[in-house]
C-alpha cells in the first residue's frame, strides 16, 4: 500500500470551511477560527477520561488486534486491564 495520496481526492473547500477559517495578515492574527477545528482533540468522557499516549509494539501484534476489527484499540485496552489484574 502506497502513502501517497492523490491530491484530486481531497475534499472541496466551502464557503462555510472560509467563514470558520483563521485569518492571518503578515503574521497577524486578524480573526480567530472558530467553529469544530478550533476544539484540539476529543473532549473527556466521564469521571475516568483515558490518557493519550506514544507507545511502540510489535508489528504483528498490532496487526492482531486490527484484524479483529472495529473497536481494536479498546480490546488491547482490556487485554493490558487483565494482564494488570485491573
């Protein structure tokens, strides 16, 4: 599988994508974004919000949990839970 991506699929931009836009004038902040862009990331859910983290695994073993389909990552959550008698 290839890393290049076709630039003829990306999406149009629209006048909406513009009136949310930051706007910028020789470095200056003219006006702010504003809209979904502007919230980085996914906000917290519950009491107990997971931890975003960097961490390296085994090729294979990441392809095992991806094979299993949707929901991989919190499946490979509850593998470490039960490994960590959490």
């Amino acid at each position: 599988m290839s890393d290049w991506i076709d630039p003829d699929d990306a999406p149009m931009l629209t006048a909406d994508f513009f009136a949310r836009a930051e706007i910028r004038e020789n470095g200056r902040l003219i006006r702010p974004a504003n809209g979904t862009l502007t919230r980085p990331g996914r906000p917290p859910v519950g009491d107990a919000p997971k931890q975003q983290v960097s961490l390296r695994l085994d090729r294979e073993v990441v392809a095992w949990f991806r094979a299993q389909g949707a929901g991989w990552q919190t499946r490979m959550n509850e593998a470490l839970r039960q490994k960590a008698g959490l």
